[in-house]
C-alpha cells in the first residue's frame, strides 16, 4: 500500500526499489497511491508503469499546475471535507499574488516532514520566499485533494492552521490567524 502523500523517495523505500528514485525523476505527483498487488518477478519498471497507468485510469487528464496545487493541499489537509476549503484558500492568494506560505513545500525542500521553524530556507520550493506554485509537485496526491484542487471551494478566509489534535482552524484576515497561533500552537 502506497499512502497519499508519499514522496518518490518514501515510495521507493516501501518497496525496497533504490532504482524506483532514478526511474521516476520527472514523476512526481504521478504515482498514485493505491494498494497494489505485486508480483516477486515485478522490475522497477513494471511498478513505475503499474503506478502511472493507474494515474491515468483514475485521474485521466489534469494540467500541471492543478496537480502542484493538488499535492500542496495533499500534505496540508488532513481531512477530506477540509481540503476543498484549503484549496480555495491557495487558489485565492494565487489569484491575488500572495506568497502561499506553505509550510510542506520548505519540507520538501528539505527532504523531511519535520516541523518547519525556518521560513527562509533557500529553494525554489519555498513559497514563503517564492510567489506562485513550486516547480513540481512535492507528493503524490490521493483523489480526493485532486477533486479539492479541480474545484476548490469559495470561502472567506485566507489562512488556516491545524492545532497539535489535527484540527483546522480557519481566520478571514492576519489578525484573526494570529490569534489562532497564539491560542493553538503556543505551549
């Protein structure tokens, strides 16, 4: 079973396939999770095929800019009813040019999902200091944050967090997410 949200790299350690990483350089995003029955014959290649042709019998057509928003609301969501919400909210500070500040993409810069405490991380992935999408997809999203991003949901708000539980918080201007920071993120 590949879980949503896996990197190429977690992909490739699941299955014990270091090649799986070389194999699959311009395909993230692309590998569907699933659960897959795999024979002991399987080369890396038939896995990468496996993976990719599932994409296309599931998802079928997406442009490339839907799936990079789709893998951000993919590791910034944790719920399903919250991502079409989360998508509108990155959708709207595209649509104004606000830096997306997402924390995900510094992680995946950084090759862990360790919280992030340095906004300025250099990179190209960073949208803290980079305006619009990242370059690639930084996971492999699941269904329903690909529906999420095809159609994100109008909302008020503008920010959103999650407390240590897991749930969502959402705030229509800084001052009210400030607010949430203070009273759910701050031991």
């Amino acid at each position: 079973t590949i879980p949503e949200g896996f990197r190429r790299e977690q992909i490739a350690a699941r299955l014990g396939k270091p090649d799986f990483v070389m194999k699959t350089a311009t395909l993230e995003g692309k590998l569907f999770p699933d659960t897959y029955l795999l024979p002991t014959y399987i080369t890396t290649d038939g896995i990468v095929k496996m993976m990719t042709d599932n994409f296309k019998r599931k998802v079928g057509e997406i442009d490339n800019d839907t799936l990079i928003l789709a893998s951000l609301v993919e590791r910034e969501s944790r719920a399903p009813d919250e991502r079409p919400i989360i998508a509108g909210i990155l959708r709207k500070r595209l649509d104004q040019d606000w830096p997306l500040q997402v924390d995900a993409t510094i992680q995946y810069a950084k090759g862990d999902w360790k919280p992030i405490f340095d906004t300025k991380y250099p990179s190209m992935y960073n949208t803290y200091l980079h305006r619009g999408l990242p370059p690639t997809p930084i996971c492999n999203p699941g269904l329903s944050a690909i529906k999420a991003a095809q159609n994100p949901q109008e909302s008020p708000y503008w920010f959103y967090l999650h407390d240590a539980k897991g749930g969502v918080h959402f705030a229509k201007t800084i001052e009210e997410h400030n607010l949430n920071v203070d009273k759910y993120l701050k031991p």
